[in-house]
C-alpha cells in the first residue's frame, strides 16, 4: 500500500525510569495527506488516541520492549447488507 506524506505528533504525559525499566505514556496524532500532485492540505485519514512504550536498557542503550496504542477515534459502520442477492 502506498500512501502520501504522514503528519504525526507524540505528547508525553508521564515517563517513569527504575534501574533498567521505563514506561512513557500520552496522546498521539497522525494525518495521512494525498500523494502529490493532489491537494496535500486535507487529510485523507486522521486518528489520534493514546499510547504507552515501555523501554529496557541493554549495553547502556534504550530499547523498546512493548510499544501499545489505542485509537480514540471511533471505527466507521459496517456497510448496510445488500437485501438482493
């Protein structure tokens, strides 16, 4: 699948750290615009929910362990069963 340009933003509410382990937690957002040469100022999906990332440190580097997201954004309706068959 092949998409245009993708907006995106991460706002962290809160970042614990205990020895090896870390938990970051927030919101996000993310736009998928048109390929050019449409117009890429509207969108043609939006989704923005929340998020969690828990890190491990290994060979004093960050890691991501378990990275989870919720959509806050609502799934579209099922389209309507087609009575003639």
């Amino acid at each position: 699948m092949s998409t245009g340009p993708v907006r995106g933003k991460l706002t962290r509410q809160s970042l614990e750290i205990v020895d090896s382990f870390a938990s970051e937690a927030g919101t996000y957002t993310i736009e998928i615009l048109p390929k050019p040469p449409a117009d890429t100022s509207k969108p043609v999906m939006t989704d923005h929910g929340n998020y969690v990332t828990t890190f491990i440190k290994r060979n004093d580097e960050w890691r991501a362990l378990y990275d989870i997201t919720t959509s806050s954004v609502p799934l579209p309706a099922p389209a309507p069963a087609n009575a003639a068959r």
